[in-house]
C-alpha cells in the first residue's frame, strides 16, 4: 500500500490528521500510516467522557484525554503502544493480522474489532465512513503498561469496573512477548511497516494540508466541547 508519515505523538494532532485523510486525501487506492500517541484516553465518537474514563486519575497523572471520528470504546495510549490506520474504498483489517503472522505472531481477527493472540486482546479497531471511503484505526499493544490502562479505564461505569479490572487484565497481552526478535517497539514498527508498504511509494500531504490538520486540532479536536460533550451527529466537512 502506498503510505503517509505522522510523526507526531499528539493525541489531538492525531485525530485531526485521522478525520483530514478520512475526508481530504487526494487518493483513491488505500493508504497506510503508523504512529504513536503520548499518554492518552481516545473515546468513541459518542461516548461520555464521565462513564468511560477515570477523569481524576487522567488529572492526576498528565494522561491526555480524546475524542475521536469512530465508534467504540475507550482506549489507552502510550508510547508503547503502535497505531495504524487505513484509508481507501474498501480497506481490510486482515492485512493487520497478515503482516502480523508474517512476523511470527499468530494473530487471529475476532467477530468484536479485536485482534487477539492465543486467546488474548492485543489490539481494538474502529471504522468510520466519509461518502465513498473508509477509515479504519487501531491500537498493537507492543509493550503498553497495563497497570496505567486498568486504571485510567476504571470508573463505577465502565466495563472494566462491571467485570474487575483482574479479570480484563487477563485478557490482554503484549505483543513483545511474541517478537522475541525485535528489539524494541521502533524496530517493530519499521518492520511491520515494510511488509504493509511492500515497496509502494509515499504519499506526502504538504505544508497546505498540515496547516489544515493544525488548525482543526485547534478548533475541534482540542476544544473541550469536543473531548466532553456528546454527540450523534455525522462526521462534518473537513474545510
């Protein structure tokens, strides 16, 4: 697939840079991206922050809070943990648990937008769809601290409190453990990120586009409007 590059590690960037691809690239083939977020909560488009998030332990711990384009659950993020997303007519999460199993993880995809590994979630995916194309973006769990995300998740609402923290803590893993040859999460992510590109070439967004990215990070994904309040409607027109 042809790819993009984000360097960036911020959360609210990163949304942005997500919905501008979803509705803006100048492509019609799919595109791939990988990237990192810097401590995080990512919410679902229509969640409520309140129900799914320790809110004084994300205050309390310099965790960034989001809100981003598609479904799902709450999510956390660290520098530990690998992103990727899809943008195209009809982009395939298999090639995910492909690339996956050509490194040696046996990676199996579940009917839940969950990518597991004997038994155990090692990655969450979402979708959203813009007119004709696709966003489809995820987490790989490479070497995440799980203590951070059990707590920052748990609240008298969510899930993780409803079904203990100990048992979601048994169900999920970390990639590290099944890339005993890959030395750290950069060497994987330059590895995975060869066997998606498979020699095709990079696409780059320009300084017009990544002042647009810049400035919707400021008005929508940074607004507090938008990380707390709730809301049903469509993705907008990215202008």
């Amino acid at each position: 697939m042809k790819f993009l590059r984000n360097p960036s590690t911020d959360p609210h960037f990163n949304m942005s840079f997500d919905e501008y691809c979803l509705q803006r690239l100048p492509s019609d083939d799919d595109v791939f991206y990988l990237w990192q977020n810097r401590p995080s909560v990512i919410i679902g488009h229509n969640q409520d922050a309140a129900r799914e998030v320790n809110l004084e332990y994300l205050e309390r711990n310099g965790i960034v809070l989001a809100r981003r384009v598609t479904g799902g659950g709450a999510v956390y993020h660290d520098l530990q943990n690998l992103n990727y997303s899809i943008v195209g007519r009809k982009p395939r999460i298999e090639v995910i648990v492909e690339a996956l199993r050509s490194l040696g993880v046996p990676a199996e995809l579940t009917g839940r937008n969950d990518i597991f590994v004997e038994g155990r979630k090692v990655s969450g995916f979402a979708r959203s769809v813009y007119h004709q194309r696709e966003l489809i973006h995820g987490t790989l769990m490479y070497d995440v601290d799980i203590d951070t995300l059990t707590r920052a998740l748990d609240t008298p609402e969510s899930k993780l409190n409803r079904k203990g923290v100990a048992s979601v803590r048994s169900r999920v893993t970390n990639l590290k453990d099944y890339l005993p040859g890959i030395e750290d999460i950069y060497q994987f992510r330059d590895r995975l990120h060869a066997l998606l590109a498979c020699g095709d070439p990079e696409i780059n967004l320009g300084p017009e586009a990544m002042d647009a990215i810049e400035k919707r990070r400021i008005e929508k994904f940074a607004a507090p409007e938008w990380i707390y309040g709730i809301s049903g409607t469509p993705v907008p027109e990215f202008l």
